[in-house]
C-alpha cells in the first residue's frame, strides 16, 4: 500500500494517457514495457516510474499514486513551486493551447477549414502523439496531478457550452419540416446507428484480450448519428451557404439530428449510472419531462418580468447573471436525476425564449466559453488520443476499414435519401458531407464514452482520426460544388433582356432599414405583376452582424402574427415593420408571392451572401436602395459608407442584373389613388448604348402593362461631330484598334436589334413614345434632359459599366458615386423641374476567368426535388417543402 502522504486516484482514462506518455519519454526504461513485463512474469502487482506507481486492477483499471508533497522553489519569493500547484498548471495549458490553437488558424485558415480543426489539433500535437512524448511537456505542462483539475474545468465549460447551443437553437422549423430534411435526418440516425453498432462488435471480435462490451456500442452509434447544428450554421456562414435550400435543408435535419442524439445520450448515460437496469432510465426520462414543463412556464414569467423591467433600458447585467446561476442550477438537478449536467444547462437554452435577453447573453459570455471555458476539452481528448499507438494489436487493414465506415456512413446514408428524391448529385454529396459535421458536440459524446469505458484508447483514437477527416473534406468538397467556376457554368448569368416574356420574374430586393421600404414597394407595384407573368419576392432585410460567431438566417412564418412586444429588440422590430409592409404588398397584388426573411451577416461578406442566395434562387434581378437618403429641400443627408460598399461589392460579383434604386419621392407618386384613375405615372427610359442600357430597356418594358403608366424611351444617337474614342490603344496597336471598332460594331447590331423589336411589338401600345436625339457630347444630353425631358417621377438609365461611350465621356470625368454610372450620376446631380427617382441597371457581372456562358438558361433542380422555377411559385408550398 502506498505511504500515508501519498495521493491516491483511480482513473482508467488517465492512467492510460500516463502510460503511453512514459512509455516513449525516454527516460529509463519503459513504463508500457514494465507493465507487460510485468504482467507476464507475474511477479509484482505495482510497477514504479519516477514519482508515480501503478498498482495493477482489474479490467485494464490501474490505481496511479504519487508523493503530494511540494518541492522547495529555488527562487527568493516562494517556499513551494509554483508549477506542483493545481490551478498554475492549468493556466499554464490554457495558455499553451490557445497560442497554439491561434497559430494552427492562421495555417488551415487558407486551407478553407474551421477553426474547430485548430482547436483539436492542438489538443493532440500537445498530447502523446507529438509533443507529449518530449522530456519537459509531460511532466511540466502535462502531469498527472493536473488531470483532475483539467477535467473539472472541461465539465464546466461543457456546460455552459451546452447552453450557449441551447439558447442559438431555433426549435421553430421542426414544426413545419419538410419530408426532405425529415427522411435526412432519419436516415442520417438510422444508418450511422447500424454502422455503429457493427464497429463495435467487429472491434471486440478482433480484440485480443476480450472486455465486456456493456454499453459501447451505444457510444458508437451516438457519436456517428450526431450532426453538430453551431459548428453546421457556422460552417454554412463561412461559405455564404446559409442562405440557401442547401442550408436550410441542412440545418433542419441537423436540429432533428442533435436533439435526437442527446436524448439517446442520456438514456444511456443513465442506463449505465443504473447499473443497467432500464426502470432507472424510465423514471430519469419522466423527471426531465416534468423538469421541462415546470421549469419552462416559470423561465417565460421570468423573462417577461426581466424585459418589462428594461423595457425602457437595456438588459443589465443583475439578469445575466441570474440566469448564469439558473444554468448551474439546471446543471446540479440533471446530476441529482442521474444525467450529466450539460443536459440540463442544453435544456435551460431551449427553454429561454428569443428576444433581447437571449441577444444580450451571447454578447456577453460567448466568446469568454467559447475562447476560454471549451479549449480544456479539446486539452482533454488530444491527452486521450494518441496516433503513435493507432495500430497496435490491429491490422493497417482493420483500422483503415474503422476509420473509413465511420467517416462515411452518414454521407451514404444522406446519398441514397437524395438519391430517391432525385436531387442533383453536386447537391446530394455536398449535403451528406455537411451533415457529417461534428464538432465540439461530438468530442463531449466520445469523453463520456471514455470516461464510461465505451472506447479505448485505441477505438477513441480511431473516432478522432474520422473526426478529423470528415472535418477537413467539408470545406474542399462543398467549395467544389458550389462556389467553385464549374458550379457556376451551369447556370446562365441572367438577365431579363434573355428572359422568357411569360416566365415569372423573380426579383431579390434588399432593405436596409424601413427608410428604403416605400420605394422599393412601389417600384415592385409598377413592375405589372400578372398571372402569366408573375413576380416573386425575396424581401432581404440586411442586418449586421455583431457580436455572434456566426451569420445567420430569419425566416418569417406568415402564417402567425408576429409578437413585437417587450420581447423584441429594435431590430427585430423594425424587420416586423418590413415584412408586414411586403405582406401588404402582396395582399394587394394577387399575381405578387413575397418570402420575407432577415439576414444577419458582417458588411464585408454581406454581398456574398446576397449573390449566394440570388444564385440559389434563380433571381432575375437584385434590387438594392443607393446609400443616401434625400432631404426635404432636394438635398441629400445619412450617408452610410458601409452601405455604399455592399453596393460596389453587389455591382462586381452579383450573378444576375442588378438595379439600384434613388428614391427621391417614389413613394408619394404611386399611391393607391393613383390606380384609380388620379394621376398618371411617366417614365422615361435614356438609351445610349450597350448591355446594361439594353437591360434598363428590358425592365421599363416590363413596366409597360401597369395601368396609368406612360413611358418615354430617349435614345441618344451619336452626332456627325462625334469622334471615335481611340486614346486608350496605342496608335501603332492595329490589332487592339480593330478589336475595338469590331466590338463596337457588334455592340451597336446588338443594340439595333433589340430596340427594333421593342418598337415593332409596341407600335400599337399609345402609352409608349420612342424618340431618337442626336447630339455630340454629354454636355447636349444634359441640355437636352433639362430642356425637354425634365417633367418625369422615374429614369430608367444603364450603368454603361461595360462601354466607353464617346456620348458620355465627358461626364465621366468626375465622379462622386462611380455606381450610378455617369448618366445616372448626372441624373441624380442634375437640377430638374421636380426631384425624380433614378432607378439604374447593370446587367450581370462577368463570369471569373475560365468559365463560359450557357446558351440555355433552363432552371436546375433544387435540393428539394423540385424545380427552381416551380419551387417558389407559391410561397406556402414553399415553406411547406422546407
């Protein structure tokens, strides 16, 4: 028996992380090696290295002992080292991990990986398998003593963790969850289950020295199934996926995935506290219930109670840490029920409701759990894991075949569910790998695996492995299928200029803040939605992102009135002003199908997601509000720079026609008296030449059909005075002068062409006048605006970013707002009888080097299964499918 001073602690999961640490230090011989000499002489039952002795148990269970008496510190301050004492050791591996974990990021990060794949490589590089094996970080940043401690705080960050999941989770979608995402997320459950339960067996079968298999194979089959749903809608963020069917999808059958899991997790766990016996399960299953129904009615009281308090102020800190304290409360009374206290604070976050206090919490303590309380857990399974050792007693062709089933069955199992919903094959692999992410969720399921001897050292370190695969393809294989150049050649860049006239115009529109709703609203009103030609909606609220990890998505359900009370903050407000205006809109106009929905994302990377989800939705068109609003003397006022940014960005990667919008009293003109017959609305379209003027004609002759609207096409042909544009090509560069004088030549046939057809098919419509003006500079297309075309409530105007017109080159000279163009600019600048709206159109973005255009433009199948033109025809269906 060991002396009286000594410190005794029975861990099978530490013992052999001590074992294998020591095993290849170095110094002296061996710990493994004395262990398997010793056991097979059968001579001793403790083997000694340095300060620790193993005493030998039953079951691979060993009893770890050492001297707790701290050594003198050789310094002049101290009479004991600091580095023996428990909370300095910690320190000092919080430290080293987060440095390392920042050092890593900066690595994978062009690698498109998350920073979970840091985060546990550096757990593992400074456990056994690299580091760990050096003569100074065992003993001094990893020793055994500091196990313990390291252990407790994982716990504890686990814990909050979990909350913080419960509280980002939306519990919403399940209601109206599509049979897509539904079938997914079983068969994502089912499978990997049955995959799990084969592993297990198959190991034992294989193992040498038989062990009970007990509830292992529960273990497997969790940590297979389990799809983690924070680590999933981050990932869907970074690669502006959130937007789309994919992600939805996804998220949805993540959110059925993770609950699913955890319910089996604690019935297991609670099996096996019971001994086994499944009676203790049933009633630890019925005091949760009970817990969820009392606990949740007086959680929404206190939150009412907390918001009616901060009802003119914002939530103080007194509330957020009275819920901090209910999060351990909830943590305490789970462990009294016989299930680990992470599922009572996980339980606790679904039960709080949306709103301000929910928004303030993640503000304030998510970077602090997830930056400092979570890393000891990835310390924690990089000291179980150990890869030097991966094959020991096993075949190469045994582990390959381990790791490869458990990386893999749940992208088959997602693979044969699309596959008989006949979703796309790009859409079918890149979903199963998405649903294959893991996560910090998966790491707490394998550490209670390992505490409750489900895994090894060997099987966990074989988990780990498929862990880290299936973590590094998500990023590569989506990028591949979806934001890749061969993802983008096979759609069309669209443009109503190609559209077909009967197909139903689908139309992104983007709002700020409710200062651009009434413009954008009318300027839909007039665009004569009709049955043939219908008009879809994607109202966007942009909101930015701050203080959340992630990006993420707000899909309003139209079908409930939403509650914007004491609850609601003044952005979801505001977002409830919005789409209550668009469902107004659509009210009002029958042939119109509006989906609202608010889009939380950092300014920077706003545009991507706004191209992303044009892309996924086949928009037409984007419709985005200028930057500046108008004043009431004619002036402009607000300036937003962060607004005029995500509009350059849109302007140069947007995948279809893009019009941006200068409200300038758009919104008194189109009244509802309007229709009646009170007043007529007069639109003039200036033509000048080029794409983008062909793609503002377009949409003015869209326009045409709406009652009492009268429009004026101008088109500005070059005088005799006017002299070709050559400056830019060198005199002696033939071959760039007839490059050029060749592309202008096809640009105007172009141009003829079109407007040939736009008058013979409107040469018996009386409300549309088509003029031709000579003149020879820009300054006679100002005169002659001012002069004449003066009296107008919008101008319809190309950007002309792909031309330089010999027309128009004097007004770019200066240029203040390079986005309106210079026509539009001039608009805008220019003083005419009455302030007008300018309304100016880009046609689609070139495509990134290397691709091509399609001839076709036929809509592709979406992940749902259905047609991306048939999709959203009706927006309830719509929802229904999701």
């Amino acid at each position: 028996m060991p002396e009286s001073n000594d410190w005794c602690y029975s861990a099978y999961a530490f013992a052999h992380i001590c074992l294998i640490q020591y095993k290849i230090s170095g110094e002296g011989p061996g710990l493994g090696e004395e262990l398997g000499d010793a056991k097979m002489a059968q001579t001793s039952d403790f083997v000694t290295k340095g300060k620790y002795k193993i005493f030998f148990g039953m079951n691979n269970e060993f009893t770890i002992c050492y001297d707790d008496t701290k050594p003198i510190a050789n310094n002049y301050w101290q009479a004991v080292n600091p580095l023996m004492k428990r909370m300095p050791i910690f320190m000092m591996q919080l430290s080293v991990l987060i440095a390392l974990t920042h050092v890593l990021m900066l690595i994978i990060r062009p690698l498109r990986q998350p920073q979970f794949l840091s985060e546990i490589l550096a757990g593992i590089l400074l456990g056994p398998t690299a580091l760990g094996i050096t003569g100074w970080i065992s003993p001094i940043i990893n020793p055994f003593e500091g196990g313990l401690f390291l252990e407790t705080m994982a716990n504890l960050g686990v814990t909050f963790y979990m909350f913080l999941v419960g509280l980002e989770m939306d519990l919403t979608p399940i209601r109206k969850i599509g049979k897509t995402a539904l079938s997914v997320a079983l068969a994502g459950i089912i499978l990997p289950s049955i995959a799990g339960v084969g592993l297990h067996h198959l190991v034992l079968k294989e193992e040498k020295t038989q062990r009970a298999p007990e509830m292992g194979a529960f273990f497997w089959s969790i940590a297979l199934s389990v799809t983690s749903f924070p680590d999933l809608a981050r990932i869907l963020s970074d690669l502006k996926l959130l937007y789309t069917d994919l992600g939805k999808t996804a998220l949805t059958a993540a959110v059925v995935s993770e609950l699913s899991c955890w319910f089996v997790l604690v019935g297991t766990i609670s099996l096996i506290n019971g001994r086994q016996k499944l009676f203790v399960a049933i009633t630890i299953m019925v005091g949760m219930t009970i817990f969820w129904f009392m606990m949740r009615p007086f959680i929404s009281w206190t939150v009412k109670q907390i918001s009616a308090a901060s009802k003119e102020s914002s939530t103080s800190d007194k509330h957020v840490y009275f819920i901090l304290s209910l999060v351990l409360l909830c943590g305490y009374i789970t462990e009294l029920c016989g299930a680990h206290s992470n599922f009572g604070a996980f339980m606790l976050g679904l039960m709080i409701p949306g709103g301000e206090l929910g928004t303030t919490i993640m503000d304030k303590i998510e970077d602090y759990v997830v930056g400092i309380l979570l890393p000891p857990t990835f310390l924690l399974t990089g000291l179980r894991t150990n890869f030097a050792y991966i094959f020991a007693e096993y075949s190469f062709g045994m582990v390959l075949l381990v790791v490869l089933l458990a990386s893999s069955a749940k992208i088959v199992s997602t693979l044969l569910v699309c596959l008989h919903f006949r979703c796309p094959k790009r859409d079918s692999l890149a979903l199963g790998v998405l649903m294959n992410t893991k996560g910090a969720l998966a790491l707490i399921i394998l550490n209670e695996g390992r505490n409750m001897k489900g895994f090894d050292q060997q099987t966990f370190s074989w988990t780990i492995a498929a862990i880290l695969l299936m973590t590094v393809i998500i990023g590569p294989v989506v990028s591949f299928t979806h934001k890749s150049a061969r993802h983008l050649k096979q759609y069309n860049r669209r443009s109503l200029e190609k559209s077909i006239p009967d197909a139903p115009f689908r139309v992104l529109a983007c709002v700020h803040s409710t200062r651009n709703l009434s413009g954008l609203i009318n300027l839909l009103q007039i665009s004569n939605a009709t049955r043939n030609s219908p008009i879809i909606v994607f109202a966007v609220h942009l909101v930015e992102l701050a203080g959340r990890a992630s990006a993420m998505i707000i899909f309003h359900d139209k079908s409930k009135t939403a509650d914007a009370g004491n609850n609601a903050t003044r952005e979801k407000a505001e977002a409830e002003q919005i789409v209550n205006a668009f469902e107004s809109f659509e009210n009002d106009n029958h042939a119109v199908t509006v989906q609202p929905l608010t889009a939380v994302s950092p300014y920077a990377t706003m545009h991507e997601d706004v191209s992303n989800f044009a892309l996924d939705k086949l928009a037409n068109i984007i419709l985005i509000p200028f930057h500046k609003q108008p004043n009431a003397i004619g002036g402009w006022t607000d300036e937003n720079i962060q607004h005029k940014q995500v509009n350059q960005n849109l302007l140069a990667t947007a995948p279809c026609s893009i019009g941006l919008l200068v409200d300038r009293g758009l919104t008194s003109t189109f009244s509802r008296e309007s229709h009646r017959g009170m007043r007529e609305c007069r639109i003039a379209m200036l033509f000048v030449e080029g794409a983008d003027d062909r793609e503002a004609l377009a949409y003015a002759w869209r326009m045409t059909g709406t009652p009492r609207l009268v429009l004026t096409v101008v088109r500005f042909l070059p005088g005799k005075d006017v002299s070709e544009l050559t400056e830019n090509v060198e005199e002696d560069d033939e071959s760039g002068i007839f490059t050029a004088m060749f592309e202008r030549e096809k640009q105007k046939q172009l141009d003829d062409d079109y407007l040939n057809e736009f008058r013979f098919r409107t040469m018996h419509d009386q409300s549309i006048a088509y003029i031709e003006k000579q003149v020879n500079s820009g300054d006679q297309i100002i005169s002659t605006i001012t002069s004449v075309y003066n009296d107008f409530e919008l101008y319809v105007v190309g950007r002309g970013h792909d031309r330089t017109s010999p027309l128009t080159s004097g007004l770019s000279n200066w240029s203040d707002f390079p986005e309106l163009g210079p026509l539009g600019e001039t608009l805008v600048s220019t003083d005419l009888e009455s302030p007008a709206s300018v309304l100016v159109v880009q046609q689609s973005a070139p495509l990134p080097a290397g691709s091509k255009k399609l001839k076709s433009s036929a809509p592709t199948q979406g992940i749902l299964g259905n047609s991306a033109a048939e999709t959203f025809v009706n927006h309830r269906r719509a929802e229904d499918d999701y």
